[in-house]
C-alpha cells in the first residue's frame, strides 16, 4: 500500500501580520532519533550561522536551540524577508556546508501576544530537561541567544 504524500506547508505570512512579528519555528532533521546537531563542529556551525543571520539582520533572533535531532527558535523577520525563503536558505547553507539532511519543511507558529513568546520561551529552554539532556536549563551548552538590539517592530 502506498501511503500518502504530505502537503507542504505553506509558510507565507499574511499581509495583515504586522511586520517583524514573531515566530516559533521547529525544523527536523530527516531522521528522528540520533544526535545529528549537538555535536562539536556541527552544533558550533548551525549556532555561528544563526549569529551571522542575526547580525546581518537578516532575522532577529530571540533563541535558537539545538536538540539532537531538531531545534526550536523564536524569530522575527523584517519586512523585506520572507519567512520561508530566510529558513530555506538557512537550512541549504547547513546541508551543503555541514552534510545536515534536514526534513523537508519545517513547522512556524506566529506569536501574538508576549504571554505565547514567554510560553514558547520555556518550552524551548526546558526542552532539554524534559528529555533528560540535562538537570537544568542553565547548564545545555547548545543555545545561542543574543540580546544585542531590540526585535524589528520596536526599533
């Protein structure tokens, strides 16, 4: 039997979304289960690459954190950069330049409101905890959190 193909996801922001908004994103690596990204060298590259997004601004970037075989982020894009061309590329970058084979989507939820951006904010910071990574948040070496500028909607 074959089994269905799933639909990619769409990723356009509405233009009703109020510019430098932002976003929950999760992105897999293809295969589930194995440490793929929290590894000296790889780990290192995908940290530095978000850093260099970050202070290019080509995104802000609230949290990037690795997991074994995914990681969790809370960032805003300005208003010239698309959400889904931004993480796509990001993500072709890491493949070519580290042999990461990523899923081929990636999940993004719009935050609306600083009460989701704080959940989401430790939901993403306890991730490791809650899968026994680590006894507390403080001590997962494989975060990259900037706290250089304010996010795109308030400067």
């Amino acid at each position: 039997m074959e089994l269905p193909v799933r639909k990619r996801l769409p990723h356009e922001v509405p233009p009703w979304v109020e510019s430098g908004r932002f976003f929950f994103i999760t992105i897999n690596c293809e295969e589930r289960g194995r440490n793929r990204l929290c590894q000296a060298g790889v780990g290192d590259a995908i940290l530095a690459a978000a850093a260099f997004k970050h202070e290019e601004l080509s995104w802000h970037c609230r949290l990037l954190l690795l997991m074994p075989d995914h990681l969790h982020a809370i960032i805003a894009f300005p208003d010239h950069s698309s959400l889904k061309t931004a993480i796509l590329n990001w993500k072709k970058y890491l493949s070519q330049t580290q042999g990461i084979k990523w899923q081929r989507d990636f999940f993004d939820h719009r935050l609306r409101n600083q009460q989701e951006e704080l959940e989401k904010t430790n939901y993403i910071l306890m991730n490791p905890v809650r899968k026994n990574l680590c006894d507390r948040m403080e001590y997962w070496p494989w975060v990259y959190r900037p706290s250089d500028r304010l996010p795109p909607n308030l400067q």
